[in-house]
C-alpha cells in the first residue's frame, strides 16, 4: 500500500487505509518514514496517520523559540480539527509518546486510547546530566566532521543508553540493526539539521511519571523487551498509576514488534467512528503535498557498517562544488542543503 502525502498547516503527514482514525507519532529525530512498517500493519482496520512531527522530516519547525510538548500538542489539535476528527487513537514512540500524554492531558475528550511505546521515567539528577552531553552541536563544517559525529551518535544509540556515557554500566545488550537502520536515522538528523534538538529537548522534560499519573484517558504503556529504555520505562509501575493506566508487555523480537503491537490495538481500541467520507477525501485531497526536489543524477555512495560512505559522499559533493564555482570558498550550510536533497530526496517521493 503506497501511503498519500498530505500538508496541512505545514505539517506534512502520510495516511494509511480507511477507517477509525489512529496517529502514529514519531520518535526524536525520526520522522514518519520510521512509522511505515507499523502504519501497514494497521491500514487494514484503521486510517493510520503519521505526521512528521514539526521541525522534523518534512515538516517545518514551530514559530516558537523553545517549544514545549504542550505547544507541539497544540500544533496538532489545530490540524486534527480542521480534518474533522472528532476522536481519535494515539499510538506514539519515545519523543512521540510524550506528545501523546501531553494531548491526552489538553485534549482528553478528543483521545479514544493512547499507546505509550518508549515511554520513561527519569529523575530531575539524571536529566541534567543526560541534557549536558547528549546534544552535541551538529554545525555543518567544511571538512564533514558533523557527519563523522552524526554516525558516532547513531551507531552509539544501540549500543549505549544513554549513547553519550559510553562506559559498562550503560552498555545495552540489543543486537545492532541492519545498515539500512542506521542509514534511515543518519538521514533524519541530516533533515533535522542543527536544530534537531528542540522537540527531543522537550520530551527529555516531559518524560516523567507525574504526567502520566494526570492521564484520565484509557492508557496503555507497551513494555517492549527490547527496548533500550526498557529499565526506564519498568520504573512507571514503581509508581502509583492511575486506573485508566495498563501496562502491556511486547517481546523482545524486533520481528515480532510490530505484529504483536498492532494486534494489541486492533484488540484494544472501541472506536467504531469513520470519518473517512466524501468531505474528509477532499480535504485530504485539497492538501495534498506538491513534494518535487531537485536531485543529483548520481546516487550517493552506498551506506556501510563504519559510516565511510557519509564522508565519501561530502567530500564527492565538496569537491565538485568547487570545481563548479572556480575554487571560490563555499558555504558549509549551503553544502549542507545540498548534501540532504541528494541523500533525503527519495523520502519525499509521492
């Protein structure tokens, strides 16, 4: 099933399928395309929205100076009433989950069920010191050394929670994903740019089990084994949670991850609404995304294990810039934005 592009209030969304309405929201700094495996699972019971979050993927960032999760859940109420969703699913990962919680706090009237995945639990001491080297400063620079650290830091995120304490105690034991998982990600810093920072900055502030215990809404936090915040999110039932707050234990197998959470929400969501009619179909259809980019004919070189392929590309790229402008000294960040037209541009195909 190929999914439908769509802006609306310049956030840039894909839908799946027909149905109850269920949004998926993405983690920090992912976007939507992170969504598609679980969206095809569900696309056939629900119409499945995923977002991209705004300042990520396609979406541009919020007006705001230092936004917080309930301005990112604004943004959305915003886009979900112009649609005419009157109820919907929530389904949201790590920097997704607490956009979820936030909305289910603002909105609780508009929320059916909210899936937490991902989601944590840390202490204000942990925080601070989380916050003080896990963002480093992705500036573009004219030798590509921001690539070179924008690998260290992907490769690092499944090896190490967090991935900037890179000692035994926080060692995971989560096998590495294929290549092509760390590519997915690398591509989605590079989107987000220099401010890929600010929604993963407000989670980071948002993720505690206080908000949580506020929810009034039918909840429910998937304990997946495998997850790198396992030991954090098995801190929530440490506490005193809500009735309306279940948990839901996901195995361990990456394989099986999606299968088993979509089955859990076709068991688990009641809703029987489809405002999947004629009106919703020209609304999706006036704000269909016009998502042409200019590319390079070549392609970029292939991703490999040790990240050779991100400085091969920069210094290929480099180079014939300079040819191209007589050996006038270039820009980083106009390179930048070339750079990311060359490698992002298949994620905006229609």
């Amino acid at each position: 099933m190929k999914p439908t592009w769509i802006s609306k209030n310049s956030i840039h969304f894909k839908v799946y399928g027909n149905g109850p309405p269920l949004v998926l929201f993405h983690p920090s700094p992912n976007s939507s395309a992170m969504m598609h495996d679980l969206a095809m699972q569900l696309a056939s019971s629900f119409m499945v929205i995923c977002p991209d979050t705004p300042g990520y993927g396609s979406s541009p960032k919020l007006k705001i100076e230092n936004p917080t999760m309930k301005d990112f859940a604004e943004a959305f109420k915003i886009m979900f009433d112009d649609l005419g969703f009157n109820k919907i699913a929530i389904y949201g990962s790590a920097t997704g989950s607490q956009i979820g919680i936030r909305y289910g706090i603002e909105y609780p009237d508009q929320i059916d069920h909210l899936f937490l995945d991902n989601c944590a639990h840390f202490t204000d001491d942990e925080r601070v010191s989380i916050l003080r080297s896990y963002f480093p400063d992705l500036t573009p620079r004219l030798d590509g050394d921001h690539l070179v650290q924008i690998w260290d830091m992907v490769n690092s995120l499944f090896q190490y929670f967090p991935w900037c304490f890179k000692d035994d105690e926080h060692k995971l034991k989560t096998p590495m994903p294929p290549v092509t998982i760390l590519h997915g990600i690398v591509k989605d810093y590079l989107k987000a740019g220099v401010d890929y920072d600010i929604a993963y900055k407000a989670a980071f502030a948002h993720e505690k089990v206080d908000y949580i215990q506020k929810l009034k809404v039918p909840t429910s936090i998937l304990r997946w084994q495998g997850s790198i915040l396992k030991s954090y999110t098995d801190r929530l039932f440490d506490y005193d949670l809500p009735e309306n707050v279940k948990g839901q234990k996901i195995s361990a197998d990456r394989s099986l991850r999606f299968k088993e959470i979509a089955k859990y929400i076709n068991d688990t969501n009641t809703s029987s609404e489809n405002i999947l009619g004629d009106s919703i179909t020209e609304k999706l259809e006036k704000y269909r995304a016009n998502n042409s980019m200019n590319v390079f004919k070549n392609d970029p070189p292939a991703p490999d294990v040790e990240g050779y392929y991100l400085i091969k590309a920069w210094h290929e790229l480099r180079d014939k810039a300079l040819l191209d402008s007589g050996g006038v000294n270039l820009d980083p960040e106009v390179l930048q934005s070339q750079f990311v037209q060359w490698f992002c541009h298949e994620d905006k195909a229609i």
